[in-house]
C-alpha cells in the first residue's frame, strides 16, 4: 500500500517537469521525482529482512537481516542528485542572464529566432 503514495509523488515530480515552464520550478520537481526513486528502493530494500544489518553478540539468531546493499547505493544517488540540482540551477542562472526569463517557452522561441 505504500508504493502508491511513492508512485504520487513520483507522477508529481514527472509532471512538474512536463508541464511547468518555469525553469526553476522544473528543477525543484526532478528533484521530487529523484525523492521517490530513491524511497521506493530504499522501501523495497527493506523489505528483505526484519531486523537492523548491525552484526552484534545481542543480535537475536535466525532472523534474517534487511540488505544493506540498496540503502548504500541510495546514498550515492542522493549525492549524483544534489550535484545534478546544483548543475541545472547553475545552468538556469546563466540562461537567466542572458535571456531575462525563466519561462522555457520564451527562452525556446528566442533561440529559435537566432537560428534562423
């Protein structure tokens, strides 16, 4: 049941990015949907097992522990996300400075009217 909340909020974050122009805000959604990529593997991951992967004489035996595996691999992605935002909003500032908008479409008919 709670996959379908991760689903939500992934749908939200795709359609932020699909369907606002502005560009700021674009990144703030792919930063939703990146949110609840991660959540879904992490929630998914701890499906394994029931107990903590800390190794300890108070562990209680046969009880088979959660894979700690998906949850180091999402604390990669979660850097490779931040560094991804901090790029695109480096990349909008500079689009800003040079067209004065933030809105995709104006940006989009401007450099189509330089091409031509």
């Amino acid at each position: 049941m709670s996959w379908y909340l991760i689903a939500a909020i992934f749908v939200v974050g795709i359609w932020g990015v699909i369907a606002i122009p502005n560009l700021i805000k674009k990144v703030i959604a792919l930063s939703i949907a990146n949110s609840a990529i991660i959540v879904f593997f992490v929630y998914f991951g701890s499906l394994s097992g029931r107990t903590a992967p800390i190794l300890s004489p108070d562990a209680p035996a046969g009880v088979p522990p959660v894979d700690p595996l998906p949850q180091a691999l999402m604390l990669t992605a979660i850097v490779v996300g931040v560094c991804i935002t901090a790029l695109a909003l480096a990349l909008i500032y500079r689009l800003y400075k040079r067209y004065g908008t933030l809105d995709a479409r104006t940006i989009e008919r401007a450099v189509w009217e330089l091409d031509e």
